[in-house]
C-alpha cells in the first residue's frame, strides 16, 4: 500500500481547520448567526457543531489505540527478553546432555578393564557357567505347572 504524504498532511490541514471551526462554535453560538446560511451549501449548521463530540471521541479512541500499543510492544519485548533466556537455556542444557552422553559412553564401553567386560573376575572366583560374569535368571516355575 502506497501512501501519499502530500495527501495527508492536505487531510491532516483540513481536519485541523474543521477542528478550529468547530470549538469557535462551541465557545460562542451566535457565530452562526453571522453566517449567511442561504449561500451555503451546508443546510445544517447544528450537523457541523454535532462533530465536535466526534472528534473528541476519535482523539480518545486514538489515544487509547496508542496506549495498547505501548502495552502491545511492551508484552512482545518481554517475550523477546524470555525467548533469548529460553535460547541460552537450552544451549547449556544440550551441553549437558552432550556431557552425561560420553559418561554413558564410557561406562558402557566394551572393553574398559573392569570386571563386566566379559572376561574373568578381577578378584579371582570364577562367576557360574565357564566362568562369565553375570547374574543368570532361570525360571523353576514350569516343572511343577506340568505336575
């Protein structure tokens, strides 16, 4: 959308003379009685006073709209502000999680010397079957199912 500046501020200077017109009526009447309405175009004169409640009312509503927007940006910086903690909050977590993820890595490795890793016992006894290491959970349950 392409706005004419030139446009406006010819709007924005009628408005204001509309403006200076009206609050002249308002603070005295009989201004209109000077004025020859035969040889206006304008029929009703109490039409043109009646804008002035208008006008008042659209600087209301326009001061209005400028306090939601101060509300509206300040709301959207806060989000900005927790965005960025929310950014730098999750870089340190992965951080972490990269961290406890070679912990992991290292105490499940194949071979690190330990007495898991499949070979014998590093005190000396021999564990169950051939000499592995390990708990062996065998079920007794299903001789005395088929009794």
């Amino acid at each position: 959308m392409v706005v004419d500046v030139a446009v406006l501020v010819l709007v924005a200077h009628r408005r204001l003379r509309l403006r200076r017109l009206l609050v002249a009526i308002e603070r005295d009447p009989s201004i209109l009685e000077v004025i020859d309405m035969t040889k206006r175009s304008i029929g009703r004169p109490i039409e043109l006073a009646g804008f002035a409640s208008r006008l008042t009312r659209a600087e209301k509503v326009e001061g209005e709209l400028a306090v939601t927007g101060q509300r509206y940006d300040t709301v959207l910086n806060d989000i900005d502000d927790q965005h960025a903690a929310l950014r730098d909050h999750v870089g340190s977590l992965e951080q972490t999680r990269a961290a406890l993820d070679k912990v992991i890595d290292r105490m499940t490795a194949g071979s690190n010397g330990g007495p898991n890793d499949g070979s014998g016992s590093s005190s000396g006894s021999a564990g169950g079957e051939g000499g592995a290491v390990g708990q062996v959970i065998t079920s007794t349950t299903s001789d005395k199912a088929e009794g």
